[in-house]
C-alpha cells in the first residue's frame, strides 16, 4: 500500500488496533488511549460491561453469563461491531462531543504488511463507523519504523522486527519502502505457552496465564534470576493452590525454541536483499519494536545467531503509533533527490 504524506497530514486520529492492545495518538494532543484490546460482554442482555485493562482482569474469572472477547487478533479485526464499540468506550465522551462541534475527521490507521483486502476494509469500517469521513491505511512495519526514528526516506538499509501478541514481522526498508519483508507466527502468546507448558511438564503445575508476564521480568533480570522464582499455580493432578521454586535457566532453554522461528524470518529477508543494503545492516544492525520486543533473551539470541548489533526501542510498545503520529503531525519529510547536472 502507498503512503501519501500530504493524506496523513490532514488527518486528525492515528489508531494502532494490535491483538494485545489498542492505542490512540489525538493530533496536536499525543497519545490519549493505551489498553488492552479486551472487551467484557453480557451475554443476556449483549450490553459491554467493561473494556480495556478491567476487562482484561475478568479473564477466567467470570461467571458463565459474562464473556471476555478480544475483537482483535493478529492485528486483524475479527469482529467489526465489537471493536467499534469498545472504542467508543475507551475514547469517551469528551472526545466525541469534540467531534460533534467539528467537522467529521479523517483518521489513519495501522494494518499489518501482508494484510488482504477483506482485513484492509475490516480497518476501514471499524473507524468509519466512529464517524471517520476518511481512513488512511498505513503499513505498521513503516509507521514502526518512523516511531523507531530510523531513517526510513534515506537509501540506506534499516531492518526491523516488530514483535507482537500472535506475530512477529521482520523487514528490510529503504528509501520509504519496504524492500523484503517475513511473518512468523511467533509472538508473546507464544512464549507465554512455551512457558506454562514447560511448567505443566516439569512441575505438574498449571499456570495462569496473567501469571506469565511478571515471570519475565525474573528472567530478564540477571540478579532476581540467580536467586531463582516461585510461583503459584494449580497443580494438575490434586487441584489444588500450590507453589514451587523455578529453575530459571530451564524455562529460558523453554523460551528459546519458539524464539527460532524469528531467526529463520531474518535469514530468509537477508536472502532476498541486494548485497549492497545487507551490508549497510552490519553497522546499522537490527531494530527490536512491538510489546513483545522485550522478551527475555531475545535481544541476546538475535545478536548471537546474526553477529549484528540488535537495539530495542525506547519506547517499544507505542512506536506504530507514535510513528503514525509523527506523520500526523508533518514530522516526517520525504527524502528529496538531488537533481542530475546536465
């Protein structure tokens, strides 16, 4: 898909609706929504009971009656209807009366690099049914890429790899374009049931899915790591509440091997690049974005298996966004050519 920067400049909302969370950048204001992309439904009476980070509290503990649904996966929308309103709902009223004074926006919103045009238009719709006159569609490698502050508009290689809930994407980008890009199903979803699994398998003990993510910021500290870990699960023969002391170093060997399919996505960008933007990564090295870039370890094994720098994002959850946001707000040029003497 092209991207016109004259477009992007006049609209007033950038959206990023990712699997894990949704986020909205609001023009000259910045980023007003980061939540989970979870909405809590009543299935009696159809009625949305909660959003956001409380929806996604609910998970596995709500009586049969309620639902928890994630309207979004893999950066696609699954169910139109749903993510509209649940984006009502995190918006709020504030912002939509300032719509009803105006004239309504136009809006851009992120899709992923290989997204088809069924997924294209679910885009589409979802804002336009929020009173969107106009969506710009802009690929999220790209908009990473800016939110990143790569030089994207230089002739010169950056490569990326924006790590998701369900996907990771791994690109080369050159002069504002995408020269080779790959998709893995390999995402934190997935190293969340690396984890649980080997846990289930070395233990016998069964844990909840919440309980994943604060286990990794054990194992990506070196110190809290050396002491080890306890958690607290059920265990899968008695059912019953019970804790155990981790070894830490076997769940990261647990984590490693999903983490592999992401060095087979490089390899494979790498062989379709010229030789001459190949080369220009071995100084550049790669860029680690997306919510899941701060995986334990997998900075360490991309610089390992490549022998190339590998750098995470300041920020590495909010680079699409901020980057569309970048374009809103006319912060990014395009690279002007040096016209021929003749």
């Amino acid at each position: 898909m092209s991207i016109s920067l004259e477009r992007l400049r006049r609209c007033s909302i950038a959206v990023d609706l990712g699997a894990s969370r949704t986020r909205v950048y609001l023009k000259r204001t910045g980023l007003i929504v980061d939540e989970p992309t979870v909405a809590a439904v009543n299935t009696r009476t159809g009625a949305v009971i909660a959003v956001g980070a409380f929806a996604e509290r609910m998970t596995g503990r709500t009586p049969d009656h309620i639902r928890v649904v994630r309207p979004v996966a893999g950066g696609t929308v699954v169910d139109i209807a749903m993510a509209q309103r649940m984006l009502r709902l995190l918006l709020g009223n504030k912002l939509r009366r300032a719509w009803r004074r105006k004239p309504l926006p136009s809006a851009a919103v992120c899709v992923p690099h290989d997204a088809d045009p069924l997924a294209q238009r679910a885009a589409m719709e979802t804002l336009a049914g929020l009173g969107a006159k106009r969506v710009e569609l802009v690929d999220t490698l790209i908009a990473t890429a800016v939110g990143c502050g790569l030089p994207v508009e230089r002739p010169e290689a950056t490569m990326i790899v924006v790590c998701g809930a369900a996907t990771t994407h791994v690109a080369v980008l050159s002069l504002g374009s995408i020269v080779a890009a790959e998709r893995v199903p390999v995402g934190g979803e997935t190293v969340d049931h690396a984890v649980i699994q080997h846990l289930r398998n070395a233990h016998a003990l069964m844990l909840p899915t919440q309980a994943v993510r604060p286990l990794h910021l054990v194992l990506g500290d070196t110190a809290l790591a050396s002491l080890g870990a306890e958690v607290h699960g059920r265990d899968v023969a008695t059912g019953l509440a019970r804790s155990v002391q981790i070894d830490v170093e076997g769940v990261r060997n647990a984590i490693r091997t999903p983490l592999t399919g992401i060095l087979d996505a490089i390899s494979a960008v790498l062989r379709r690049c010229p030789p001459d933007l190949v080369a220009d990564l071995a100084d550049r090295g790669i860029m680690l974005a997306g919510g899941s870039a701060v995986l334990p370890g997998l900075d360490t094994l991309l610089r390992e298996a490549t022998g190339v720098p590998v750098n995470i994002a300041d920020n590495p959850g909010v680079c699409a966004v901020e980057g569309l946001g970048a374009m809103l707000e006319g912060k990014v040029q395009p690279h002007v050519l040096s016209s021929a003497i003749t």
